[in-house]
C-alpha cells in the first residue's frame, strides 16, 4: 500500500468490469442460480407483455443454460446513437434496455437493464440466437467480451424468437 493518494490512485471502470469485480453488488452471490432466473425473467417479461405464447427452459448436462421463447426477439438493428447492433448493446452495457419506461413492457420480473449484462461479464460463455423479420442472427460472449460479431446465420418465419 503506498503512503500516496492522489489522482493516479482513482480508477475508473468501464464496460462489465465492474460486475467482474464486484459482482454482488448486482446479483444474489448466494444463489448462481440467480444469473439464470434473469435469462428466464427476459423471456417471461415478453409472454406477461403479450408477445410470446411459449418459453422453453433446458438445463443441458454440462450445466449449461438455454432459454427459448417465440417472442419479438431482441432488436438487431444499429442503435442510432450507439452505432452497435442493440442486441450487442443490451448484452454488454448496464442500463441498455427497453424496461425503463412503460412504453414497451409494463411489468419486468428481471433487474431493468442491468440483468442479462450481468449473466454476460459472469459467464462463460454467452451465445444468442435471435429469430427476427425472417432471419435467424447468432453473436456471443465470453466473459463478457465480444468474440463473434452479429451475424445472419439463417432464414425462419416472420413471427419466431
């Protein structure tokens, strides 16, 4: 420890580092279980809302998590600000989030923005399909970073998440 404090001892952290840091100050540390009850939340919060009729759970036996509903499916289109894909930016940003106001969802059963974030920096490995507009686009994680860009991966019908 140095006798020193001055600006050079002020860090700033930016992106998910924060949550790799100190992650109970945005989860339930006690049950890691929590991380998957936000990925379920997202899905319940579209059927609440009216958009989906059906969500599926599967707990793979490596533990892995996949969570499948036929909602709107997170939006793929450039953020106007942001200039990234909004899906990229609701996985990799706190506070991204269309649960904020009551415009598109009246009820939310997860963290109101900061809750698939979250999952992200504390994951493994984080992968997203999103069925939208006839296009099947796949980008995942690893420990919260980017390692593969939002990509059209396939075709599907017009109403499928």
């Amino acid at each position: 420890m140095t006798q020193t404090y001055n600006a050079d001892a002020i860090e700033v952290l930016t992106g998910l580092e924060p949550v790799r840091r100190r992650p109970g100050m945005y989860t339930d540390t006690t049950r890691p279980n929590h991380l998957g009850q936000e990925v379920i939340d997202n899905s319940v919060d579209e059927a609440l809302a009216g958009h989906a009729k059906r969500v599926d759970v599967i707990l793979h036996a490596d533990q892995s998590l996949e969570v499948i509903d036929d909602g709107r499916g997170m939006p793929v289109d450039i953020h106007p600000e942001e200039g990234v894909p909004a899906v990229e930016l609701i996985l990799c940003r706190l506070h991204a989030g269309g649960k904020f106001s009551n415009k598109n969802y009246q009820f939310s059963g997860g963290l109101h923005g900061v809750g698939i974030s979250v999952v992200n920096a504390l994951s493994k490995r984080v992968e997203v399909n999103v069925r939208r507009d006839g296009q099947v686009y796949n980008i995942a994680f690893e420990n919260g970073e980017k390692v593969q860009d939002l990509q059209v991966v396939g075709t599907c019908g017009k109403r499928n998440t």
